[in-house]
C-alpha cells in the first residue's frame, strides 16, 4: 500500500500534464485551464 500511495502523485499529475483527453478535443486538462486563462 505505501508503495502504491508514493506513484499517486506522479500518476495524478501525468493524467492532468500529459494525458490527452476526447471529452477536451484531445488537449489534457491543463492545456485546456491555460487556453481559457489566456481568454480572460
């Protein structure tokens, strides 16, 4: 379990970096965040 809870963090921030997503046109959610913050 503790070595599970150690990869959490670096799996959490591949699938919000890295990871592209069809609901977001195939942009991960920070490209996404970043598009809409340069908008406003």
């Amino acid at each position: 379990a503790q070595a599970v809870l150690g990869l959490i963090g670096g799996w959490i921030e591949d699938y919000n970096e890295n990871h592209p997503h069809s609901g977001l046109k195939m942009r991960s959610p920070r490209e996404v965040i970043a598009a809409q913050t340069e908008i406003a």
